[in-house]
C-alpha cells in the first residue's frame, strides 16, 4: 500500500525547517542555529542558541477559487510561527534582533526562488511577514535570554485534499 502525499501546509513547514537549519553563520547570517523542533517550545528546553521552533498558528481561512470557474479548487491561507530564544549577558536586544534578521532573510530569499523545486516560491501562492514579531519586551533579559514570535502568513492553492 503506498503512502499518501503529504498536504501543502506540512511541505511549507517542513520547507521553513529545511531553510532555517541551512543558515550558518558568516558573510549573510549572524548565527548557525543550535536547534530547530516542529513544535512550540519553552525557554527551559533550549539547550543552545539560538533555538527556533516552528508550528502551525491559529486563524487564516480556505476560499473556493474563482466562483464561475475551476470547481474543487481552494485557495487557503494560514499562518505559521517561527519562536526564536537567544541568549547573551550583555546585549539580548541587539542579538534578538539578529537572529530576527536572520531568520526573515532566509525565509524571504526562499520564498522569492521559483526556480527550486521544494522551495517556498514554489509551494507557497504567498509567503509573507504582514505582522512585526512579538517580543518578550526585554522581560527575559534577567534571565539573559529574549524571545520573539514572527508569524508568516501563506497562502496555497489546490485541491482540498493537496492543501
């Protein structure tokens, strides 16, 4: 029995993992991340930095294409989160800020590419960071760390059944 293809919205996630753990640092990236997990993470389980977490987030919706048109073809939009946890005793600002950088420079350049197979230019209709990152508001430099929560939103089309 053969396995079914995985959807649309997991291929994005996996893709915005495979493109995170790509960047290292040097001439384009300030950091190699520690960690990448396919879920929401606590402060308390990273085990290095800057360790990101990647997972689907609430809200978007599913519209039928074209009314008059293509039957049985949807356009759905969602969005997914990339939580990113630094640590640094002098400057959590600057190197959360960073890491940020890091993190939209990757996902943007892959969503830009349509000439790869697999990359977010070809999966996604739209990949796009309409909202600014939520920050732990500096809270968690006691501890030396900081936090932010970027969500993306995407947007894919199919059959209900590829989305």
């Amino acid at each position: 029995m053969a396995t079914p293809a995985d959807g649309k919205r997991l291929k994005v996630i996996n893709r915005v993992v495979a493109v995170i753990l790509q960047i290292k640092s040097g001439d384009d990236f300030f950091y190699t991340p520690h960690a990448v997990v396919r879920r929401w993470l606590g402060p308390e389980e990273c085990k290095g930095f800057p360790t990101y977490g990647v997972f689907t987030d609430s809200g978007g919706r599913v519209e039928l294409q074209g009314v008059g048109g293509t039957p049985n073809l949807f356009d759905e939009i969602f969005y997914i989160n990339v939580k990113g946890y630094i640590h640094d005793t002098e400057d959590t600002v600057s190197k959360l800020e960073r890491a940020l950088r890091d993190i939209r420079k990757a996902i943007n350049e892959d969503a830009e590419d349509t000439s790869t197979t697999g990359s977010l230019g070809q999966l996604c209709d739209e990949c796009f960071f309409d909202d600014s990152p939520e920050t732990d508001n500096g809270y968690f430099g006691m501890m030396n760390m900081g936090f932010f929560d970027q969500r993306i939103r995407i947007r894919v089309s199919g059959h209900i059944g590829e989305i």
